[in-house]
C-alpha cells in the first residue's frame, strides 16, 4: 500500500533521484567516528543542526503563549514558567538550548578552522557559515530582550548606547534597532519580530546554501 | 545481494538498495548506514541535553523597571568577553571595542581562506593562522572570566566589607529590637512557609542564620540572587522556592527587615 502511494508519486513527480542523492552519497571513512573515534568532531555541525532544529521547536511553542508588549510581556513569560504544562521544560529547552547551540557551533568553527576545511574549494562555505555565526549571535541578543525582566531591559540599553556611538549614524542606527529613542514598547515588538521572522528565514537561506555546498565539495579529505 | 532480483528485500534494508555493504576503504552511504548509527550520537546528547534542562530550572528575573537605573546591567554569558573589552575604553573611546574591533573581527574572520593561502591544511605547517586562532580563544575565555568575577563581586558590592568571619554574605548585626515588620506584605506569609523552618519564625535563626536586620545590610537586589543560588549544601537553591514572583516578595519583604 504504502509502496503503491510512493510509486503513484514517483510516476507523477520523479522523486526518488532527490533523497537518493542524499542516500546514496559516500560518508568517508576519516569522518565516520565508527571507524576512529577522534572523528567526532566532525559530528560537531551535526548536532549543531539538531539543535538549531530544537530552538525552532520550542520557540514555536512558546509563541503560542508570548505576548510581545511591555505589559504582558514579563507575565506571559512567568505565566509560562508557572503555570503552563510542561512550560518550565520548552522555556529551559529555549534558554539552555540558545547556549548550545553557540557552543556547538563554536567548536564546529574551530573544528572547521584547524582541519584547514576552509581553503579551496571550500571559501565559499566560510563565508556562508561566519554568517550564520553572526546571525546566530542576533537571534541570542534579540531573544534576550523578550523575557522583559531588569537583566532584558538593562543589557539592551548598553546594546542601543553601542549603537548611538558610530560616528554620524550612531543616532540613526539606535533608533534603528530600538524604534525610537528610548527601549520600549517599539523595541520589543521590533525585537520579538526580528527574533522570529527575520532571523530564523535568513538562517533558513543561509543553512540551505551551507549543506548544498557541503554536498557538491564533499567534506574535505583527511589532512 | 547479488543483481538477480533488484526488488528482493534485504532483512532491515531500503528495498532500493543496491550494493551497499561498507566500501573497502571504509566509506559508506549516507543513508541507512551512516544515519543509523548517527542518530544513536544525536539520541545520547538531546537526553543529556534534557536532563540538564530539568535540573536547571531557568528564572524569571524581576520585571524590568526602567526608572531603576541602579541594575547593574550583565550579558548572557557568550556575550561576556565583549562587554568585559568595553570596560577598558571607558568615554568615546567605547567605539572601539563595541563597534570598530567587532567589526574587523568578523571581517577578519570572513576572509581567513584568503588571509592564508598556503597549501598545507595541517595546523602546525601554518602557524600564524593556529596561533591567532588560539590567542583570540585565549583572550576569550580570559576576559568572560574577568567579566564573571567582577560581576560577581559588584553584585555584592558593600557586601565585602560586610562579611564577617562566618563568611556569610549578609552579616546582621543581631539587632535589639525583634518585632517583624510589614507582616502584611505577600513575603510575609511565603517566608513563613518556606523559610521560617531553617531561619525561625522571627529571623531568630534555627538551622539557618539569623535575619533580623537583614534590611539594614541588604536591598532586594542584592539578596535576590543570593538566595536564588542558596548555599550547597545547607540551603537549597531558592531556599526551596522556584517560582520567582515568590522569590521576589520574600526578598521583598526581608529587604524591609530593618530592626535596630
Ligand atoms: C548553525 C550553524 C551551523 C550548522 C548547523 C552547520 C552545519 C554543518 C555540517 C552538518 C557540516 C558537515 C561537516 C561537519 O559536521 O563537521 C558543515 C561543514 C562546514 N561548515 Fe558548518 N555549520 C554551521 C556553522 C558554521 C560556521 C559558523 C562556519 C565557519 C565560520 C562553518 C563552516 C563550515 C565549512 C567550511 C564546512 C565544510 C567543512 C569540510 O568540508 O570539511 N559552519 N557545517
């Protein structure tokens, strides 16, 4: 039955070389950690990926119950934590997770970095993953403001005097980032839109590209 | 596994498999193989990861209140390093650390493939590059530390010199005076509950010090933090509260235990 369901859309639609080219590559022998156990760095973007895969889980949860305005902000976050089922446990995946995922990708990066798997032909996907560093480090300010407790509020304010300090667009680029002169109610909603909507589709973007060039140069050979 | 029949199932095998046992020079298919055997990796470290997540409840700091300019602001802690650098550049000079380096940082970093060009991919056959990458690595780790410590301490400011031989962080003076105050405040009746067993119904102190007077050594914002972490292994962290709305009026409440 099930056979026939996939046989049905494969006629139609000729799906099979498409998983099959992500089957049926090779794993090569120097990053398997089944055959040498100091492999496992190379498991490092791997797991880097599982849990960026998680953030996204249960950031979506947790929008089910946040509210990005300065009055409710704070409660949504304590109601969360207090009295939604198991919401003690997706805001801890969220706040440990935001952690993880910066050390993972860190040591992924220096895994990266002291193989040399950045020179030719690999620049490209460099470049493409010291941007999803710096867009990595975005989603961790952003998502700090959202909880809209004294630790939020205060350690955006130096963010937004860091900002005002670049010479002629300093003004502008603070007012840029918290919507107006002072962090408010339009920083929050600026903040909460920034963390789940902006962010997440460039990195989406950037993580497609990352894992096509992955596959098109193959994982760099052993040193 | 010979070609006979393309279709014949192999026990725990896609039926579309072709020749798939490991190569000889160890490669093998992504898919099922490889992915088997990865996902036993992923599996360990998301349990690891969830137990870590039980045991370390995350809390809700108090609301932010932007008329209270006296918070001392802190980072999360991958932010550190930098924020530890600004505090070496104090006045304008503060665009370079928080602006200027950051930005040549990660420019630097984006053109590493074109910054070293030689051939060799071995770390030690080029060592400029390991050896910026560990000095930034070091400098890292140094400055978080540095940034830790201070907070720590400034934290407690006007705790040092208050702490006595006990080494308790708060030393009360053991006040003459012993009513309670503010007894109407919500603090009042939590501490009761949850506190009164180990620091006396009265602050008089049992298996936990005395806190008469504690108002007259601490604010809030100073013992909120205190007793959130507790002190392993005499008091449980939170004194056994987790909620931090609860937190907050007890450290409330104490903050007015003024008694002379
Ligand atoms: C969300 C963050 C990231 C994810 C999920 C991710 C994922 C991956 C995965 C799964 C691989 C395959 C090899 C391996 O696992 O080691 C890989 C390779 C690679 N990554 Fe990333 N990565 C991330 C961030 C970065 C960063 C920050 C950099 C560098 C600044 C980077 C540069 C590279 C390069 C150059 C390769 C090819 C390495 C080789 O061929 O040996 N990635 N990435």
């Amino acid at each position: 039955m099930i056979k026939r369901t996939y046989d049905w859309i494969d006629e139609r639609l000729n799906i099979t070389p498409l998983w099959r080219d992500i089957a049926d590559h090779d794993v090569p022998a120097h990053v398997n950690p089944a055959n040498r156990m100091s492999s496992f760095v190379y498991c490092f973007g791997g797991l880097t990926f599982l849990m960026i895969v998680t953030q996204i889980l249960s950031g979506m949860f947790l929008s089910m119950y946040y509210v990005p305005d300065i009055n409710n902000a704070w409660y949504s976050v304590q109601y969360i934590t207090n009295e939604v089922l198991l919401g003690q446990v997706v805001r801890g995946m969220h706040f440990w997770g935001a952690s993880l995922v910066i050390i993972m990708m860190f040591l992924h990066m220096l895994r990266v970095f002291f193989t040399g798997a950045y020179k030719a032909p690999r620049e490209m996907n460099w470049v493409v993953g010291v941007l999803i560093f710096v867009i990595v480090l975005a989603f961790g300010f952003t998502g700090y403001l959202l909880p809209w407790d004294q630790k939020a509020y205060w350690a955006t304010s130096v963010g937004a005097n860091l900002a005002n300090t670049v010479p002629l667009i300093g003004p502008y680029l603070k007012s840029l980032l918290a919507g107006g002169s002072t962090i408010g109610a339009l920083t929050l909603t600026r903040f909460f839109a920034i963390h789940v909507f902006f962010l997440p589709a460039a990195l989406l973007v950037l993580l497609g590209l990352h894992f096509v060039m992955i596959r098109k140069a193959g994982i760099a050979g052993p040193m | 596994m010979s070609a006979e029949d393309p279709r014949q199932k192999i026990p725990g095998v896609p039926r579309h498999r072709r020749e798939f046992k490991a190569l000889a020079d160890g490669r093998e298919p992504f898919f099922p193989n490889f992915l088997l055997k990865e996902w036993i990796a992923g599996a360990v470290f998301l349990a690891g990861f969830m137990l870590w997540v039980i045991y370390n409840p995350v809390i809700l700091g108090p609301k932010a209140d932007p008329t209270d300019t006296t918070f001392i602001p802190v980072p999360d802690w991958y932010f550190l390093f930098l924020f530890q650098f600004l505090k070496y550049f104090p006045g304008p000079d503060i665009i370079l650390p928080g602006v200027v380096i950051p930005v040549i940082a990660i420019l630097l970093m984006m053109f590493v493939p074109w910054l070293d060009r030689s051939k060799s991919r071995r770390p030690f056959r080029r060592p400029l590059a390991t050896a910026s990458m560990m000095l930034f690595i070091f400098m890292s780790i140094w400055l978080t530390a540095e940034a830790w410590g201070q907070h720590e301490v400034e934290i407690g400011a006007g705790v040092a010199q208050a702490s006595s031989s006990n080494g308790l962080p708060f030393a009360v003076q053991h006040p003459t005076s012993k009513a309670l105050l503010n007894t109407s405040m919500p603090g009042y009746t939590i501490f009761q509950q949850n506190c009164a067993g180990c620091h006396g119904s009265q602050l008089e102190g049992s298996v936990g010090p005395e806190l008469r007077g504690i108002g007259n050594v601490a604010t809030a914002q100073q013992l909120l933090p205190v007793v959130t972490k507790g002190f392993s292994p005499m008091m449980p962290p939170g004194g056994g509260l987790s909620d931090p709305k609860q937190l907050q009026s007890v450290v409330d409440w104490l903050a007015q235990q003024k008694q002379h």
